[in-house]
C-alpha cells in the first residue's frame, strides 16, 4: 500500500468515527428528551443550588446578570443562532414567554454568538419571534461559569436565584405537560 492509499484510509477511518459519535449524540438527545419523559423534557433535578455569577447584556448594551431577575422564575437557554435545535425551540420559548410571562416567567435567552446583536435580529426575524428580549454574550462567560457541554443548554433558576433543575439539547416548550409543570411551579410561590 502507497503512503497515499495509507493517508486515505486513515481519513476514511476517521470521518466513520466522527459519523459514529455524531449519529450516537443524537440519538442520546432524543432518548433523553424524548416524548415519553416528562412531557417531552427530562427534567435533570437535583437540590437547589446557587447559580454562578456572570454578566451578559440586553440589546440595548446594558450589563445584566441573573440578579436582575430576582423574584422570577427564569428559564435561562443559552444558544447561538447558527444552533439547528436552537431553531427548532425557539418558537416554542417564545411561546412559553408569551403563555406565562405576566404570572412571573422569565424565559432569558442568552445568545452566544460572536457577531453580537446583528445575527441575533436576523435571527429573531427569520423565525418570527414576538415574545422575547435579546441578550447577548459574545465572550461566552454563561458557558463558562456554568459549565455547559453544548447548545441549546437551559436551566429552570427558581425565585431565589437557584438552579432546580438543567435540560441539555432541544425541548417541547409550550407542550402542555410543560405548561402544567410551570404553572404548577409558579403557583407555588
């Protein structure tokens, strides 16, 4: 065998295993959040821990962080525009802002994305989003500080501040077990 034919099987080796952990990735996203699992989300629950502190700002440039929701119940999604599965639920947060924003939910997508506010409005008005602000995080300090694996990664924060509970990859939002679920969290206080 040339060292051509070499170097050429060893790429082909590598894009299987690349296609490998690709296919496997997804498929442990949809068995995770899959339908059958607490209404389409499987809620990673643990005690209530405090969420580490990081700034990021709204669209207007001013610096923000978690505290500026105090009293809320926060469902923190942090995403990027160029995020497939972020696409995918974006309708749906949007639409759980706009089902529980006024009985005291904060849905607070932060953006990730390098190019600040411009990929954002695009975004936001590619797929026709009504309901949410935009905040932004070029520097990625909400991934850092929180230590996320990949995007979309959202934390339920309760009204003190503390994580209840963390969803990594796409989910159904504004089904109506998850309507329930919140309502029923908020109702609590």
């Amino acid at each position: 065998m040339t060292a051509m034919q070499n170097q050429s099987s060893l790429r082909w080796r590598w894009i299987a295993v690349l296609a490998i952990v690709a296919l496997g990735a997804t498929w442990a996203a949809r068995s995770v959040n899959s339908p059958a699992r607490q209404g389409g989300i499987s809620w990673v629950t643990e005690a209530p821990k405090p969420v580490p502190s990081f700034s990021f700002t709204d669209q207007d440039g001013k610096e923000l962080s978690l505290a500026d929701f105090k009293g809320k119940m926060v469902v923190l999604d942090v995403w990027a525009t160029w995020c497939t599965p972020c696409r995918a639920e974006f309708p749906r947060l949007d639409r759980l802002q706009a089902a529980l924003g006024d009985q005291g939910l904060a849905v607070v997508p932060v953006s990730v994305d390098l190019g600040g506010l411009k990929p954002v409005d695009k975004f936001y008005g590619d797929i026709g989003v009504k309901a949410l602000a935009k905040y932004l995080d070029p520097a990625s300090a909400s991934a850092k500080a929180l230590g996320l694996r990949g995007l979309p990664t959202t934390l339920i924060i309760d009204r003190d501040g503390n994580e209840i509970a963390r969803i990594e990859g796409e989910a159904p939002w504004d089904s109506p077990d998850t309507l329930k679920r919140f309502q029923a969290m908020l109702a609590k206080g």
